[in-house]
C-alpha cells in the first residue's frame, strides 16, 4: 500500500519492539512524505494489526551482494 504513493520509491516493513504489543509494525521508506498521512492511509487499506505504527525514512535501504535487503541491519538500526 504504502509503495503504490508517488513520493516513495522503495519500503520495507519490519517488526520492532514494542512496550504495549511486543512488536510493533514499522515501515522503512526510501522516499519522503508525510508520516501520519501514510499512516491513516495505510489504516483505510489494511487491518489494523497489519497497518504500520511507525513509518522511518531513510535514503538507503542495506543490501546484501544479492540486492536483497537486509532487514536485521533495520532492526539493528532502528
């Protein structure tokens, strides 16, 4: 859902942990845009559990040699 938005040109969703829910829904996007717009977007196309809580923007996302990314380093990082 999120990917489909003009200004963004790549994301990746990871799970990142959470006082309330022990993990958290968080997207990381290579783009720009606006978190909370994104956000109640996101809640209007998915169920709740599944709509991100957070939305972190970065200009790169890691990559391992393969060009797959490497979403422990997200984790890591965030």
């Amino acid at each position: 859902m999120i990917d489909r938005l003009p200004q963004v040109s790549e994301v990746a969703v990871i799970g990142l942990p959470d006082a309330k829910w022990v993990e958290a829904v968080t997207a990381v996007v290579m783009g720009s845009g606006d978190e909370a717009a994104m956000i109640a977007a996101a809640r209007r196309q998915l169920a709740a559990y599944k709509a991100p809580k957070r939305i972190v923007f970065v200009d790169e996302l890691p990559r391992n040699a393969m060009g797959k990314v490497q979403k422990n380093q997200l984790r890591q990082r965030f």
